[in-house]
C-alpha cells in the first residue's frame, strides 16, 4: 500500500481506534476467567468499566508500550536499519523504574521488568531478552506480542518487513514462541492493509513460522476446530483444554492468549462487535487480547467495520473519543490521542522510505483530518454535539460541528491531567498518569473557525488551569465573531500565571453551531516554575518526576536520588529555542544542575556541578558526551545559579552573568527541562523557561 495515501493513513487510524478499544473493553475484568465472567457480568457486549466502578480512559501498559516503543525508529534516524540494541536504548529513555509503562513485578515474575533490569545492567538487547539468560518460562510470556501493532502499522502490505521489525522489537525482552506470536500477529496486520481474507491472513502467517512450533500447531489446531464447530464456546473449550494456563508456566503465557485471538479471529466472521464480543467473554488476558484482536480487525475492515457496531447500538467510538495516555519519561506524549498517534506511526512509515512527512493543517496540534476523529473534545458544560464533518470548510477537509442548544455551551479538550480524583485513582489502578501540560503561558493559542449554514455564532477561545487549591480557573479570547464574517481565527496569548493549563477549548456564550476547522499553538514558553504559596497539587504533577524523592516542604524543590542519575522533567518538544534558568543549590551529590531540551532520560543536554569540582556542558544522547567543561570551585550549601540557552544548533551556557560555554551540535532541536541530581539530595530554586530575547 502506497504510504502516502488516504487509504493507508484510515486504515492506521481504524488499526489504532480498534486497539484503545479493545484494551478499553477489556481492561477492567483483565485475568478473570470464562466461569467468572459469566458469574458476574455475562457476555461482553459493549463497555462495562461502569458495571465495575472503574473508569474507561485509563492509563494503560498495552497502549503505553505499543506507542513508545516504536519511537526507537525517530530516536535512530542514522541507521540503516534499527537493531535491537537500539530499541533497548529507548526502553532506558523513556521507561522510569516503577512508574511508566510495564507490569513492575520484579525480576524472574515479570518478564519485562527483567528485561529492563538486564538492559539497566548493560545487558544489550537482544541478549537481556533471551531464554537462555532468563529461562524458558519468563522469556515466552505475552509482552512481546502486546506490544507489536505500532510495527506492523509501519510496513502495510510488507510481511517480509513486518515480520522482521516483529522480531527485534519483540527479542529486546523475550524469545521462543513469544517472539513467534508477536511474528504472527505482526505479518497478519501488515498484509491486512492489501488483503481482508482471514483465510489469507493466516496461511501467510502460518509460512513465517516453523511447523514444529507450539504457535504453528495452535493456529492449525483452532482453523480446524473453527472448520467443525461453529459454536464459539465450544472452540473455547477445547483450547482450554488443550492449550490452557495449565499447561504453560508463569503469570500471563503468549500461547494460551494467542490462541484466544486466532479464536476470535474467527469465530468473529469479520464482525468488530462480535469478534470483541467473543475475545472479551473469553478471559484471560483480556486488554491485551481484544487489543491485539481489535488493531488487526481495524486494518482488515478500516473504520466502516468500528463503526458498523452502530447499527446494533453499540457506539465504539463515541466514548472513547480518541482519547489517550501515554506516560513517559519524555512528557511529550503524556496526554495524547488516537489521531496523534495516527500522525506518528504515518509519518514513522514515511521516514523509513524517505518520503515526505504529513502535516495536515499546517501541523496543527488538533485538526480532525480523519473521518469520525474528535481528538478528545467533547461537550463540557451546557447542551450541544459534537460531530466530525467534511466539505464544509474553504479546505474541504474533515472539521469539527459545535451545536449548542443551550448558551454558555462549553467544548473542550484535555491537555494535562483532567483532575486530581483521576489522576490518583489511576495509581490505584497500577499505572500511573505522568504528565505534563501540552500548553504553557507565553505561547499563542489559535483557533480557525467557520460559519456554519450562513450564521456566524459569537464563539470565544478559552484555557483552564489549576488555580489556589486547585480550583479550575478559565480565561477567555475576546469574542469577535460577527454575522458578517465567514472565518476567523481566535486567538489566546497564555498569561503567565496560567499554570499548569489541563483543558483549552470554544465557548458559544449565546448558543448556536459553528465549524472548528483546527487548534493549534505556537511559540516558545515564558514561564516561572515556581512553588505556588496555595496547598494545591496539581504543580507538582506537572512535574514528571523520575527521582527518588521529590519533596517541597522547606525548599520549593528539593530532589534526593540514591543510585544513579535521576530527573525531574516538564515541557514538551514544542519548545525548541528558549534560555532555562534555575538556582541551584548542592546538598550532598555526585553532580547536579539543569538539563535542556530533554527527551527522556538518555536524551538532553545538561550543565551540571561535577564533585570533581568541575563545571560541565554534556550531551545524553544514548549514552553521556562532554562536550566541555571547566574548574569550578562550587561548595556544597551555596547557590549557583545555571543557565543553558538553545538557538538551533547553537547552545551557550553559564553561571550568573558569566557566558562558559557555547558549541554547536545538531543531535537535539526540542524538548522540555529538567533538574538534575546524581547520587544525594540538592534543592532549586527560581527555575524558569523563557523564550530567547533577540
């Protein structure tokens, strides 16, 4: 399929859609058996997160790690092809120990933490995934099969390709008949953008694997079972019986789980309501099932076959309404959604075959330019709808429809963390939400909208933020819409006490509908991050903290890291030129300062206070490079105060008034700041982020 197409970037769209569905779905009865789902909840026909107490947008290991991973192709755009040596690399950006992303069960219990503990030793990848270093067992558990959408979505048509990229992501932390699966799964999507026959689908996968494999007798043994019993129960059965929990070791096994998607596979008759149906009453694991199983059913039959559950009453994608998280060590991406991502694994596809990125929009941050897509904005407050349209505008594009039936109707969009219940009740969940807000004060916030049927309803743009206590607080655009025009676009300069901002969107203060074509940002941040005097939390949540402890009770920050290096981070690769400044006061520490443009743990630039009495500028890029240092007698228990400026290629960084160092280097151009420390406890103080004076 052509990568440049409509066609294939609707079915990415519908590839991505069908797997944060189906780990939506499953994700609140996740482990329970058949017996128990019948006791409780039945067959599962739609979303049942409410039956549960439970939310449905949740933080998740499946999304997080699907996503994630794949940005190992961007992080190593030099190499020919991608090595699994270098998609370990980005396990240690981008993971933080215990917080982000995997199942932390502990080494020989989970088979992906293992593997990051043997990448955290210096164990390269494909070696700290290997049965022979952790055993048969651990090593052919289900990750590496939840974890391979993003690479099959990048080879559309390609097998061959898809086969190969399934493999070394997968042996980073498994092997056997885990990486088998993740190969099955993995030809099965490729080839489901050219080819809907499941038929097809699966002799394909089945000539990718070896015919004494378990994985081989399983696909073989459930088309045949499917062939003599149409009875989906029965065909669960007898995988149970043959290939059940009980006949493999560990807490989660790729063999059992895989079989259960080839059974929903088919017994789903090309039915996406059905098929989630079948897989989710089926148990087990059931988020990483209906994913995998909904990803690969999103390629096969695009968006038509999500959105045929309609006719049934069963409206798949209306609650969801692209709305995603993925947290990071790399704060970018911690409030997300399926178009985003859509955008990323297109344009991912498109780098590998050095063809032109897509920008739809003018790279808009939200642009709706997929069919049904919401990009998370709903009605807020008052009365109204929200529906995606297309041929309305001048551009002829996909836009958004805001009917309002009542006045002060608000629709909006999350940008960070959209409450404090929430965001602790995802701890208590197992994964938490770290983030950082998309948006910050000095940036212009920008908004193209168009009269609908002739009418131009007055509309305002407004953000929300977390004020004393963490009370929302709202600051509007002024309201310039008249009758007389046909577009406008509004616009919002960020004041800098709006901070952290968690939700922009349209105010129709007198009712009335109109068509949001685009939102969309731009400039550098101007902004003190300061410890407010208000008990509120939510600042510190901006943080994305990968320390050991952060604490604010005497100084505003202070930071203490046992082991190792540790960061605490905000902003995103929006900002690109700008000058960070911090006071920086050392306790006790191997070294610690101020880090720029930083893109995870293993990707930033830093100035740091060396205890070998040094001043240093290092660039981490996979691995540290000084790029220049000086004698510099700090003591501990004085303030310094750090500053590192970026201009392109150009950084220049210093103490005080002093100018230390500049150089050039072209490796990093965006990303957020960060305090560093590095085995002991400093404090900071004044810290700030401004956009570069001419």
């Amino acid at each position: 399929m052509q990568i440049d197409s409509t066609e294939y970037r609707e079915k990415v769209y519908a590839g991505v859609l069908g797997k944060v569905i189906g780990v939506y779905l499953g994700r609140p009865f996740e482990g329970w058996h058949y017996n128990q789902i019948q006791d409780r909840l039945g067959d599962i026909e739609y979303y049942v997160h409410d039956k549960l107490d439970q939310p449905l947008i949740v933080t998740d290991d499946d999304i997080s790690g699907t996503f994630t991973f794949l940005r190992a192709i961007n992080d190593h755009p030099k190499t020919p092809s991608i090595s699994p040596k270098e998609i370990g690399e980005s396990w240690l950006n981008y993971l933080i120990e215990e917080k982000t992303i995997l199942w932390w069960g502990g080494m020989g219990n989970s088979t992906e933490h293992t593997a990051y503990l043997r990448l955290k030793a210096g164990i390269d990848a494909p070696e700290s995934g290997s049965m022979a270093l952790n055993g048969k067992v651990v090593a052919e558990q289900i990750g590496a099969q939840i974890f391979i959408d993003g690479w099959a979505m990048i080879a559309p048509g390609d097998p061959d390709k898809a086969a190969h990229l399934a493999r070394t992501a997968a042996s980073v932390s498994h092997d056997g008949e885990a990486i088998l699966g993740a190969i099955s799964l993995a030809v099965m999507e490729s080839l489901a953008f050219i080819e809907s026959d499941t038929d097809v689908l699966l002799d394909t996968a089945l000539g990718y694997l070896p015919d004494q494999s378990v994985i081989y007798r399983l696909i073989s043994d459930i088309r045949d079972w499917h062939a003599g019993e149409q009875d989906w129960r029965e065909t669960r059965k007898k995988i149970e019986q043959q290939y059940g929990y009980d006949k493999y070791g560990g807490n989660c096994h790729m063999v059992p789980n895989h079989g259960l998607i080839i059974h929903g596979l088919l017994h789903g008759q090309d039915d996406f309501s059905l098929a989630m149906k079948i897989i989710n009453t089926c148990g087990w694991d059931t988020d990483c099932n209906s994913g995998n199983l909904g990803c690969l059913l999103g390629i096969q039959h695009g968006l038509a076959g999500i959105d045929a559950g309609k006719e049934s009453g069963k409206d798949w994608r209306g609650p969801v309404a692209d709305r995603i998280y993925i947290p990071t060590a790399d704060p970018s991406w911690g409030i997300s959604d399926c178009v985003r991502e859509t955008v990323s694994i297109v344009n991912t596809a498109a780098s590998l075959n050095e063809l032109p990125t897509w920008a739809p929009k003018g790279n808009a941050q939200f642009h709706f330019d997929l069919p049904g897509s919401v990009q998370g904005f709903q009605v807020i407050a008052g009365e109204g709808h929200v529906e995606s349209v297309q041929g309305l505008t001048k551009t002829g594009q996909h836009a958004l429809k805001l009917a309002a039936s009542d006045d002060n109707s608000y629709f909006g969009t999350p940008v960070f963390a959209p409450s404090k219940a929430i965001a602790k009740r995802f701890e208590t969940a197992g994964y938490a939400l770290l983030a950082s807000p998309l948006l910050y004060p000095g940036q212009t916030l920008s908004a193209d909208i168009y009269a609908c049927n002739g009418t131009f309803t007055p509309a305002q743009l407004y953000v929300r933020y977390y004020g004393e206590n963490d009370l929302p607080q709202t600051i509007f655009s002024d309201a310039r819409a008249s009758e007389e025009l046909s577009a406008e676009t509004l616009t919002l300069l960020v004041p800098a006490y709006a901070h952290p901002i968690y939700e922009i969107g349209i105010l129709l203060p007198e009712g009335g509908e109109l068509l949001l074509d685009r939102v969309y940002w731009s400039g550098e941040p101007d902004i003190k991050l300061e410890r407010p005097s208000h008990k509120g939390t939510m600042w510190r949540r901006s943080w994305v903290s990968a320390v050991d402890q952060f604490s604010s009770w005497f100084e505003p920050y202070r930071l203490i890291q046992n082991q190792g290096r540790g960061l605490l981070i905000q902003g995103t690769r929006d900002w690109q030129d700008y000058t960070a400044r911090a006071q920086v006061n050392p306790h006790l520490a191997t070294a610690c300062g101020l880090a720029i443009r930083v893109q995870g743990l293993n990707r930033y630039y830093a100035l740091l206070l060396s205890a070998a009495g040094e001043l240093k500028l290092v660039k981490q890029f996979h691995g540290e490079a000084c790029l220049g240092k000086v004698p510099f007698d700090w003591q501990f228990g004085n303030p310094y105060e750090l500053w590192l400026r970026c201009d392109g290629p150009k950084l220049s960084a210093g103490v005080g008034e002093q100018t230390l160092f500049e150089i050039i280097d072209h490796d990093l151009d965006s990303g957020g700041i960060g305090l560093v420390i590095e085995e002991g406890r400093c404090t900071f103080d004044e810290i700030s982020a401004k956009a570069n004076l001419p």
